[in-house]
C-alpha cells in the first residue's frame, strides 16, 4: 500500500523539482544594454548633458534639444561615439 502512494509522489516532487531548478538557475538577461543614461556631448570634450537618453534602438536619435546637436555616450574614457536614442515612454 505504502509504495502504491509513494512512488506517484516521489515522481511529481521530481518532476516540480525540476521545474523550479529550471528557473531557478537559468541566467538573467544583461540589463547594462537596456538603460537610460545622459547623453554626452562630442562638441564640448564629452561633458555630460541634463537630457536623459535610451540604449534602445529606434529611429530618433538623442539630441541636446530639437535639431540640436546628436548626444553620444562613452566608448572609453575619452571618447564618446556610441550612438544613443530619445527615451520613448
């Protein structure tokens, strides 16, 4: 009688073991690639600006004002040419 329950329970316990083990330890996504960041301006040695941008791509680029100059963030220390993106809401 004892295995007859037994042996169903050990099998959904391994079973729901694996599930969450599945989960559990599974890797999370990079967020480094996904935030928001102020753009730095090439034209004044890089000095970072009040405008919040986005690493999202979409098709707006990030700019001081409308038409303004295209911010940037930093490649190194000393240069800033990876292209950022208006933040969209």
């Amino acid at each position: 009688m004892n295995t007859k329950v037994l042996r169903p329970a050990l099998s959904i316990s391994a079973i729901a073991f694996a599930v969450f083990a599945a989960f559990a330890f599974s890797s999370v996504p990079e967020k480094g690639k996904l935030i928001d960041v102020y753009g730095h301006n090439p034209l004044e040695d890089c000095d970072v600006t009040t405008v919040e941008c986005s690493t999202i791509q979409n098709p707006n680029v990030c700019r001081v004002s409308s038409g303004g100059q295209q911010l940037f963030n930093m490649s190194s220390p000393t240069e800033c040419n990876v292209e950022l993106y208006r933040k969209i809401n």
